[in-house]
C-alpha cells in the first residue's frame, strides 16, 4: 500500500502534472506546425522554384524503377527520402522559432523579481558594494568589529 501511495503522491505533483499537459500541448502543437509546413509553405515555395514537391524527392538505390515516393515504399525500393527531411528540418525550425516567441512572451509578462535594495554606509549612508568592508567614502570599518 506505501508504494502507490508514493506513486499517488510522485504522479499528482504539480510539476508532473504541468509536464504531462506541456507534452500533450507539445504533441498538438507539433501536428499543427507539420501541417503549416506541409500544406501551407511548402506547395508556394515548391512553386518559387519550378513545381518541386520537397515531400516527393528522392534518390532511388535501388534497381526498381519508381516515379513517386510512394511508388517506391509500396514496391519496397530501398531510397533516400531526402525532400521529407527537407521538410523536417523546416519543421524544426518553425517549431525552434514559435517555442522562441512564446518564451519571450511568457517572459515579457512575467512579474519582475524586486530590485534589490543597494548596501548603505551605516555611517554616512552613501551606496556601496555588497562585498565592501570598508566604505571607500567615509573609510568607515564595516566589519562589524
């Protein structure tokens, strides 16, 4: 009974919790950036540079002749999908960049930890460094002796 009480607890931690919505938010978040580079950016940019669907290039090792990619996996042909890679890596940066503007954002609404009040001369009240030991105005001994 003690251990799934510990497991109970461990599971119902708020940073689990908060890590098992972030990685359900991720996963979504992901479909949809694939889908923002699969239908979204890369038929215009396929077009800027003559027609060419990234999602459909390929190198053909082996001696089977195939059109398509598509063609290629149902017959087996061993190929490098290298335009699939192409897209992920466009994928990857998207996602990298949108991840970097929420966490700016978060960021820029976040409360501000309070300035810290500066170290005063308990002689004559001027700033001085926190690690000071003796007040460079008044040449006060701060050590407390």
């Amino acid at each position: 009974m003690g251990m799934l009480k510990e497991f109970k607890d461990f599971a119902m931690r708020g940073n689990v919790v908060d890590m098992a919505v972030g990685v359900v938010i991720g996963g979504a978040f992901g479909k949809i950036v694939t889908s923002l580079v699969n239908d979204i950016i890369m038929p215009p940019l396929g077009k800027l540079m003559g027609d060419v669907d990234f999602s459909n290039l390929f190198i053909n090792l082996s001696d089977k002749n195939v059109t398509t990619l598509a063609e290629a996996k149902k017959a087996g042909a061993a190929v490098i999908a290298y335009g699939s890679f192409i897209n992920t890596i466009i994928d990857f940066l998207l996602v990298a960049f949108a991840v970097f503007l929420v966490i700016k954002q978060i960021n820029r609404l976040a409360p501000k930890p309070p300035a810290k009040e500066p170290r005063l001369c308990p002689f004559c009240k001027t700033v001085i460094p926190d690690d000071a030991t003796r007040c460079p105005h008044c040449t006060s001994d701060l050590t407390g002796k």
